[in-house]
C-alpha cells in the first residue's frame, strides 16, 4: 500500500470543493480518518472535515475556507494500515530482520486548479 498509488482530485481555487483520493484497496476506517490530513505549504494543518467513500476507497476532505492558490501536501502517517495491515512502510506479510529508521509520513504535493 502505497500513496504513490492513490488517485488524487485537486479541488478548484477559491471554492470549497473537496479534495478527493481514490484506493485500489480498502483502508481501515478510523485509521484513515485520523491519519490521512492537509497540510499547506508550510506543513501547517489545514482545518475541514473528512469523509470516507463507499468501502473505505475513497477518501474527502472539505475545508473550512476556500482553497488558496497555493501547493498544498496530503500528509499520510506511517501508522495508516489497509484491511490487511499493509502499511504504507511495508507489507503485513515482509520479513523485517533488517534494522529499520523510524518511518516517515508520506507527503502528496497538489495545488488546487482552475
């Protein structure tokens, strides 16, 4: 499970249309509620609500201002499993014998559109 994966939909400058991301595999509810954000370009939070789609593969975010013209990031915390406890780290299923560092969050750079 990778964000990499994901289909993302920018939202139109100036409105409050919602962000949207698309899995090819459903998410843990609560998980993604809590762990996927917004954040802008200075990684400050941005403030709205999220929704989760149909299966838990689609996931929405409304601001609660219009969104500015400016590049904005999808932060996914390492922590976020699939129903399989995939991780956007590693797969449930992987060997890890190796040393690890610390998982970083994911970031998805999107600037909203026209």
């Amino acid at each position: 499970m990778l964000a990499e994966d994901w289909e993302l939909k920018a939202p139109r400058k100036g409105t409050r249309e919602p962000l949207s991301l698309t899995f090819p595999r459903p998410l843990d509810h609560a998980l993604a509620q809590r762990l996927i954000s917004v954040a802008d370009r200075d990684g400050k939070p941005v403030s709205g609500k999220v929704t989760l789609g149909k299966e838990e593969k689609a996931w929405a975010f409304v601001p609660a201002q219009d969104w500015r013209d400016e590049e904005f990031q999808v932060v996914v915390d390492p922590r976020l499993e699939d129903l399989a406890g995939n991780t956007p780290e590693q797969l449930f299923d992987v060997d890890n014998t190796e040393p690890e560092s610390p998982p970083k969050p994911q970031k998805l750079k999107f600037r909203p559109g026209k």
